[in-house]
C-alpha cells in the first residue's frame, strides 16, 4: 500500500504557541535555582602565562603577518593534529596568541592523563571552525579539557572509551549554532551523582534524558539556537536546543551523543531532530528531552521508517571505512543514518547536455513536497562523468539539476534495496509539467 501525497494539494498550517510570562517564571530551568543541584563555586580564570607573540616576517604588501605558530607547543601534539593547529594558529589571527598561552598553561599542567589532555587538545585545534578560533578564550578550551579529564577518573565507563568516540563524541564544545560558551563544568557538577552508579552507559543516558526532560520542554522559539544554560534557564526551547541541552549534558558525563535529524520529512510538514547515543553496542536513539523507558522508543519512530533522508553530526572526520558519509567539510560530517531507520534505495543520477555528453559539476537535488514547496532532503555533484549517486528512504523524488541557464527535472522512485537509474537532459528552462504525486510505502 501507498501513501498519496498530492502535490497541488497545501495542508492546513496551524500555529500554537501559547507561552506566558507567569509560564517561564515558575520553570526551575536554572541549574543555579534548583535547590537539589549543589554548584561548586566558579573557578578563577586560569593565570596564564605571558609569552612573547613569536616573530613573524612581514607580509608581501609590507603590513604586519599574524605571528609564525608556536613550534614548540606544537611538538607536543600528537603528529596527525601538528598540521592542523599550525592551520589553526593562521586562522585564529589576533587570536593566536591567546592559543598559544591556553597550550602553556596546558604544558604547566601536572595531571597524570597529560598525553590525553594534549590527544584532545590537538584535536581541538585541528576541527574548530575558524570564527571560534578566532574568538576562543581560555576557559572555552581549558575547562574542556580540564572536566573531561575528571569524567575520566570519576565515572566507570569514560576511561574505557575507544578513543575516537571520546574525540568525535564526548569533547566537542559546540552541539551546533549556539554561542561557545562554557558549560561543561557546570553540567557534570548537576549530572555525576545521578549517574555515577547507573551501571552503564544506556542507563546513563535514560537519567540524563530524565534530568534534561525535567527542566525544559519544547516550545517553538527564535531560529537562532541557544545554549545548553539558556535553555535550562528558559524551561524551553525547539527541538533543536533540546538536542543541544541533551548533547551538552550527555557529554559533561562522558556519554558518546550526536545529533540526528530528518532535513524533511517526505509524508507531512516540518522536520525533526533527535539524539544517538553509543552505549557499548552500537547507536541507539532517543528523544531529546522526552524521558522514556527505553532506548530506541520515541513518538518519531514510525515516521522516521518512511524518512526520505536521515543524516548524523560528527565532529571532525571519522575514520574512513566505518558509516557511509553523506558530505564532509573543514571539521565536520554527515554519516548517512537513513539505511538504521528506514529501507533505503540507491539512486544512480546521468546527467547530460542537449547533444548527449556527460555534464560535470552539476549540481542535482532529490527533493521532497513539504509546507507547500519542493524541499531539498539530499544533494550531490556530478563527477568527471556526469554521474552521481544518492542513498535515500524508499519513495518518490522530484530530482532536479543545472546550472547557469540549463535545468532537468523528473520523477524518480526508489525501491528498498534496489538501485534505480535516472537520467537527466539539460535543456533551457526545464522544469515540471502538468501535475504530479509522490508516492511512499507506508
């Protein structure tokens, strides 16, 4: 059977939010007013030292160069991460020099898991995005790396961590947009007695799940994300900042999380995002902020078997040869989650021009029908030979490619475990003709 969804047709869209004042005020968001959550006191700012910026050669056009990177400091890296923080010392500019001291501080360090602490600080450095580094203070990177330090030695399971789940999925400082701010300290603080005898890490994560779900629900708020301490403090937040506030919170007691989301969903309006966590033997979901029993129970579970696209967030890129990449980029990728939820199929684009020959470097997008328009759910780029290829939920597609004034479009339907084959003609002013349904298995 089949689920119809006309594409002439535009469901009705009702908005319901009904937030008062009185409503936030009574929240117990903050950690700070939750009498049960004893916070120790902030630590001073790290003292540290002041070294001499490291001399640099001027630029061609005779202005001053950002300073050369501190050798010295980054001899102490692991090998695979000098390379980066030399590009993250060009990038962070100005900011350099505050980089540099953050590492000799970490050098004057005593602490027995040094080797550990300098493993994840070249990390660090070697992902970050450059307007954090270019902004990064102290404490945004050495309470990082101080905190998980402590995870290590409190909690059972941290220590037994393979080593990229602890780099991909525990020390990340940033879920996704929001602001880089500290916070580690204070949710590990909150967190560690509640989960310290959970015996192990899927009943670690139900507890934070349950804590989270305790001090914030959803409710639509602005586009641009919050932080894990202004949700708590906001009782509130979209699904997205409930992931974030999970994310925060899952990581400061050393539990592997990552976000996972549906771009779109292919049979109703909206989209969603939720939680993996890594519990010993494999991935398991949940929703963020949503207590349940259970793992892998959560109200998203039917409507994520027909998802057109499922993607998970890494930080950094993980080792080549484990789960199917969807798109990497400078510090980050997309693992192709569709095929854990949904039946997937393999669609096989050719794409060419009006005489025939392949067309490189065109860019196609598999699209879904969603609050009244064609939304993207997967993208690709045609290679040398005009071919791409894109790995999606079972179902119909409006595919589309082109560039500069030529563009194709078809409908296209994938079968679970069956590759389908598409072939696209570049023409001027290519587009939809007549009316058209997309079709999905139910």
């Amino acid at each position: 059977m089949t689920w119809r969804r006309p594409v002439c047709a535009r469901g009705a869209l009702v908005l319901a939010v009904l937030v008062t004042l009185a409503a936030l005020l009574s929240r117990r968001g903050a950690l700070a007013d939750d009498p049960r959550v004893p916070l120790p006191a902030p630590p001073a700012p790290p003292a540290s030292p002041t070294a001499p910026p490291a001399p640099s050669a001027p630029a061609a056009d005779g202005s001053a160069a950002a300073p050369a990177p501190p050798e010295d400091l980054i001899g102490q890296l692991p090998d695979e991460w000098r390379e980066g923080a030399r590009r993250a010392f060009r990038d962070a500019g100005e900011n350099a020099a505050v980089l540099a001291a953050c590492l000799r501080e970490l050098a004057l360090d005593p602490a027995e898991d040094q080797p550990a602490e300098w493993d994840a600080a070249g990390f660090l450095l070697a992902n970050l995005a450059p307007a954090d580094l270019a902004a990064l203070r102290p404490p945004e990177l050495l309470e990082h790396l101080a905190w998980i330090g402590v995870a290590r030695r409190s909690l059972p399971w941290v220590a037994t961590l393979p080593r990229d789940l602890l780099l991909h999925y525990v020390l990340p400082p940033r879920a996704a947009q929001e602001r880089l701010r500290p916070w580690r300290r204070e949710l590990y603080a909150a967190l560690a007695p509640r989960v310290r005898d959970a015996g192990g890490l899927a009943a670690a994560a139900l507890a934070v799940n349950r804590w989270c779900g305790e001090r914030a629900h959803f409710v639509q708020t602005e586009f641009r994300d919050q932080g894990p301490l202004e949700t708590l403090r906001a009782g509130v937040g979209r699904c997205e900042e409930l992931v974030i506030l999970f994310l925060c919170a899952a990581r400061a007691v050393g539990i592997p999380a990552r976000s996972c989301s549906t771009p779109w969903w292919a049979t109703c309006d909206n989209n969603h995002a939720w939680i993996e966590v890594w519990t010993g033997d494999g991935w398991h979901f949940l929703g963020a902020c949503e207590p349940a029993a259970t793992l892998d129970e959560a109200w998203f579970k039917q409507p994520a078997r027909r998802a057109a696209a499922v993607y998970s967030s890494c930080f950094g890129l993980p080792a080549p040869g484990g789960e199917p990449l969807y798109r990497e980029g400078a510090g980050f990728a997309l693992i192709n989650s569709t095929p854990v939820y949904s039946d997937t199929g393999r669609l096989c684009v050719q794409v060419v021009d009006a005489d025939g020959r392949p067309a490189p470097n065109i860019p196609l997008a598999a699209c879904v029908f969603n609050y009244g328009a064609l939304r993207p759910v997967a993208r690709a780029t045609t290679g040398p030979d005009g071919a791409a290829e894109l790995l999606l939920g079972a179902g119909d597609f409006a595919l589309t490619a082109g560039a500069d004034a030529v563009r194709a479009f078809a409908i296209v339907r994938t079968e679970p475990n069956r590759s389908t084959a598409a072939r696209l003609v570049l023409r001027p002013g290519s587009g939809p003709d007549g009316k058209y349904s997309l079709l999905y298995p139910r």
